[in-house]
C-alpha cells in the first residue's frame, strides 16, 4: 500500500477517530471502551491507581467481543485446516467459502476498528503515564505494559491487514488523520525493537487476581512471535530458550488438566490469557463450542435419554454449536494421542452426537455457565507453543536434531503409551512435524492462520481443503492472504489505501 497526498476538509479527519473508537463493536461495547486516546491524558496519571486504571482499560478492549472475546480467536481458526461451521453462519462464510470480499466483510471491520482502539488509547495511556510524576519503578513497568498491549494490537493488524498506518505517539486528532500508512516489515521490525527494550520491565509474574496482567513472558512471546515472522532465527531462538530456561514454567503433566474448568487457565504453563468472570465480566466465546440441543441428538429416537443425561449432570447444550472440528482435521487424529479426546468427540454420555465438537473449549454447567453468562478465561499464550517455535528456529538454521528435543517433549506428554522419541529427520521432514505438532497441540488457540501465513502455505492449504459440503474454498485468490478494509473507512480517510487486490 502506499501513503496518499492529504486534501480533506476537517469533518473527514474527525472520521477516522470517531470510526476507530465509536464504532469498534457497535454502541453496547463502545460504552464499555476506554476512548480516551480522543482526548489529551494530561492528568489522567497523576497516581499509580489511575495508571492501572488505564492500563486496565486497556485489557477490557483486548477482552471484547470483537478482540479475544471472540473474533481473533474464530478469524484465526475459520478458513484454516483446523475447524469449520456446522450451518452456514455470517462471520463463517466469506472465510470458508473465500469470499471475503469489500461486499461481505464479515467481522472483519470490528475486528479492525478495536485493534486500532487498542492502539490510539494504548498511546493516551503511555503519554499520560510518562508524564506524571509516579514512582519510577511503578512508571517503567507500566510504559512497558503500554508499549507490549499496543505492540499485540499491530501483530493482528499487519498478520491481517498488512500495511497500515503506524503511530506511536498521542497524536492531535488532524495530524492522525493524516497519517500514511507503513510498511508491514518496518511496524514489525519496530516492534521486536520496543519488546525488546522494555519486556525486562515487566514483573515475572502476578497474583492471580491480576493474571490478565502481561509479565515479562509474555512480552517476550510475542517478541519470539515476530521474530519467527521475520525469519530471525538465531535472536527467536535465544528467546525461546530464555523463557523454557527462566521462566519457571513447565509443561502441565496432563493436557486436559489445561482445559479443566475447575482449573480454567490457571496452570504451570500458562503464559497469558484472558480472564472472565460468571456474572460480572462474560465472554460468548465458549457458546460457539457448546451444542446446540435442536441439533442433537444424530439419532432422534436417543433425544429423550439426552435430555435426561443433560439434567442429571446439571448440564445443557445451551450454545450455539458453530465451531467444529472439520473432517479432514478429525481424519489426522490419532487414538493414542492424549489430545484427540480433547479436541474431538461426537458422544455425550455414550450418545451420538450428529456434529462433532471439540471439548476443549466447552462448558456445559448450566449452574456456573450457562448461555451468554459464560466465566471461561481463554489462553493466548502458552509454552508448548514456545517449545514448537524453538523447534522451528533451531530448525531452519539447520540445527534439526536439536529441534527434534523439543519437539519430543511436546510429543512425550501427548502420546500414551509414549512413541519412541523422533530422531534422524531431514529439515523438510521436522518441518512437516512441526506443522503437525502445531495443529493438534494449538488447535482452536488462534494460531493456525498466522503458522500458515508464516510458511507461506495459506492459500495452497485452504484451496485444496474441505470444510463440508456447505462451504467451497477452491476459488480463493492470493491476496486473501490478508483481510480487506471497509470501503467506507478507505474513503473517509486520507492515509488508509484498500488492501491489494480488493476492488
């Protein structure tokens, strides 16, 4: 894309702040939104409380629906070798057919719209914070808070928009209106830059009523993220090292306990995730797992026992059933994989299911999550994902059989009984291990777009791929590689250009 020459009247460069802020996820959300990036933050931070305020902010924009309350998660897994939509759904369609297209957005503009959200008020938060006058120590840390949330929102824009307008400052409204847009490779460069200047900044860990909070680790991840997306090898396998050596993390000895609602996050490996609250603070993401009964059960002759099951165990397929494991996905998984029963069932108490589900990301407890009332946290990061990108790295720098150790300790906990360690691989070989491991260690965790993207396999993937007889993604074309803007935005303001090859 490239920057355009700017000759609009005010009211337009208005547009782009009110189009960032006030139209994110539509009015019920944006009066949850901090927007205060519109206004100046000057005495906004005159005490520690009132930057943690807006740091927090910050987080409830990262939890909405259009963010990792949802869209970043099914955007990542839809239109991917991982899932498909058991009917055919809005958000579903342009992604598993391929035509997404400036007619059929889908979410893609409230997705784009809360990034951008993140950004401008992540600048408001690290403006206002690096103007007061708190403890030093208290200020670093929260910059560098500011500086890792505002770098989360430009990995998604440049993984799915590419080029795009870049600001690092609280800009006056006329001048971020007039900004061009930059290059992808230059954001990204950018932001292994400020991770790695300010992730030693942030704690090691937090108590657990602030565990949304972004520790060092998890600045570090997403520093290890982009690095891979650069192809710096050697500086991505420094990092992963750093984090499996220090971290004091350690794989959970069960994958399932990883997804145990008791236990909902909270584990050994958990990096970052995303926290929720039953009552109080809800995300709609684990709906899109949980059955929905009219679609239940294969045979209807079974319906009776199902509901009587459902009510003895205090359950319900109270959700909306959307996102399954698609066919050729459910095919790769093997019975002596610990993981499979995790990813994929179609029973419920020895009863057949007529879709497949993926238990990983269900709740059914109709006490403590019922419709739309859902507390379930969502993982972001993890360290097997660390393990499976040191694998990588290693990798491609020829080192295969070092990758090899670090994926037999992600295949060590999976396989019962355990398989015999993987040895003597040719390079091409790992990597096709790797992009195995990845697809049933991850599966759901809005990784797989990004993996595909990175090796440069998206379009070749999703063109021979099938979703089900609902959906044909064989005429997808090489620029839906990334997402399209909004003709609507394109035209309101000066620096957005619409993504190559969208008319």
């Amino acid at each position: 894309m490239r920057p355009l020459k700017i000759n609009l009247i005010h009211m337009k460069k208005y547009a782009y702040i009110l189009i960032l802020t006030l139209f994110s996820v539509g009015c019920d959300d944006f009066l949850e939104e901090d927007t205060r990036g519109i206004l100046s933050p000057d005495g906004f931070y005159a005490t520690e409380a009132q930057a943690n305020a807006g740091v927090f902010g910050l987080y409830n924009i990262l939890k909405n629906n259009n963010l990792y309350g949802r869209n970043l998660f099914n955007y990542t897994t839809w239109g991917t070798d991982e899932m498909t939509c058991s009917r055919r759904f809005g958000a579903a369609n342009p992604l598993l057919d391929a035509s997404l297209s400036t007619s059929d957005l889908g979410w893609t503009v409230a997705t784009w719209n809360s990034l951008n959200s993140l950004v401008v008020n992540a600048n408001s938060v690290f403006s206002g914070v690096n103007n007061s006058s708190i403890d030093p120590e208290i200020k670093s840390r929260i910059l560098a808070e500011a500086i890792f949330l505002r770098s989360v929102g430009y990995y998604h824009l440049t993984h799915m928009f590419g080029d795009v307008v870049y600001h690092k400052e609280d800009l006056p409204i006329d001048e971020l209106a007039e900004l061009g847009e930059t290059p992808a490779e230059e954001i990204v460069a950018d932001l292994v830059a400020d991770l790695a200047a300010t992730e030693d900044d942030l704690p090691t860990s937090y108590e657990s009523s602030e565990a949304i909070r972004a520790t060092r680790w998890a600045a570090k991840t997403l520093r290890m993220k982009l690095l891979l997306w650069q192809g710096a090898w050697a500086e991505a396998e420094a990092v992963g090292k750093d984090i499996i050596d220090n971290s004091g993390l350690t794989l959970e000895p069960e994958f399932a306990t990883l997804w145990d609602n008791d236990v909902d996050g909270f584990t050994s490996e958990t990096i970052w995730q995303m926290i929720y609250a039953f009552d109080l603070d809800t995300s709609p993401l684990t709906d899109f797992y949980v059955p929905r009964l009219r679609d239940e059960p294969a045979n209807q002759s079974d319906r009776q026992a199902l509901e009587t099951a459902l009510d003895a165990n205090g359950d319900g397929f109270t959700g909306f059933g959307l996102l399954i494991p698609s066919d050729p996905f459910i095919a790769s998984l093997s019975a002596d994989d610990t993981r499979t029963p995790v990813n994929f069932t179609q029973e419920y108490e020895g009863i057949s299911l007529k879709f497949p589900y993926t238990p990983k990301f269900q709740n059914f407890d109709q006490e403590t999550s019922p419709r739309f009332n859902h507390g379930d946290n969502s993982i972001v990061f993890r360290l097997a994902d660390i393990y499976l990108m040191l694998a990588e790295a290693l990798n491609e720098q020829n080192q295969s059989a070092e990758a090899l150790t670090y994926i037999n300790v992600v295949r060590a906990r999976a396989y019962e009984p355990d398989r015999p360690d993987l040895v003597g691989l040719t390079q091409d070989a790992v990597r096709q291990e790797i992009s195995n491991e990845r697809r049933w260690e991850l599966a759901g965790e809005g990784h797989r777009r990004y993996d595909l993207i990175r090796w440069g396999t998206y379009i070749e993937t999703v063109r021979n791929y099938d979703y089900g007889p609902l959906f044909d993604p064989s005429g997808i074309q090489d620029h839906q590689v990334l997402f399209p803007l909004d003709p609507e935005q394109v035209r309101l303001t000066p620096g957005l250009v619409q993504t190559p090859g969208y008319q």
